[in-house]
C-alpha cells in the first residue's frame, strides 16, 4: 500500500482461476485491508482467465465492503472470458472498469501501486 496525493492506493493481483479456491483467496485478501476512507481499490485481473460464479461473490462482495467505508473499487485488465461472464450478469454496468493501469493514472500514477497477493 502507498499513500498518493493523499489517497490510499490498495492492489490486487488475483491469478488464474476466480472458482471457489480463487474466489475464497481474494476474499481473503481484501478482509485483510482496513478500510479506510478514500481508499482506491484495483482489482487487475490481467492473469484471470476463467470465473465463475464464486469469482463474482468475491467480487460483489470486495465492491460492497469499499462502498460501505467510501472507498472506491475499479477493475482492470479483464480479460475477454470475464468480460463476457461480467456482461452476462449485467454487473459490467455496476462495476467501474478500466482497460489498463495506465488508464488509472487519472487517479494515480501507475508506478506508485503495490500488488497485495
């Protein structure tokens, strides 16, 4: 974690699958943070490749707990097959999306995030 332009900037990194194991494992994580106002949360899934419906619980779930503390949640980097299970459910419209990192950079600058795995 690093605190930028007095904003707290929090990374998460999952790999692989979002099923029940990787779902779990995230969750995990982000019940490690203490929650803090202001807070910006990443979500990069550049290395998921497959979620299911456990993946999104983890995900509903992570966005929920940020909002109730008024921090932000953003995903970014997801990939064409999460893509497609996100427009499906329609949570595609509910969770704020970014392509890259580099995207990001209106909130902070790229270089300044650090992965929580």
């Amino acid at each position: 974690m690093t605190l930028i332009s007095e904003r707290q900037i929090i990374l998460f990194k999952p790999q692989g699958r979002m099923d029940l194991e990787g779902g779990v494992a995230l969750s995990k994580k982000m019940a490690e943070i203490l929650p803090k106002r202001d807070q910006l949360w990443v979500i990069d899934l550049a290395e998921v490749d497959f979620m299911d419906s456990s993946g999104l619980v983890a995900l509903v779930n992570g966005f929920k707990a940020a909002r109730q503390n008024g921090c932000r949640l953003v995903l970014c980097n997801v990939q064409t097959p999460v893509r497609l299970v996100l427009e499906l459910t329609q949570l595609d419209s509910v969770f704020e999306i970014v392509h890259n990192p580099e995207e990001i950079s209106g909130f902070v600058n790229k270089s300044s995030l650090q992965p929580i795995r």
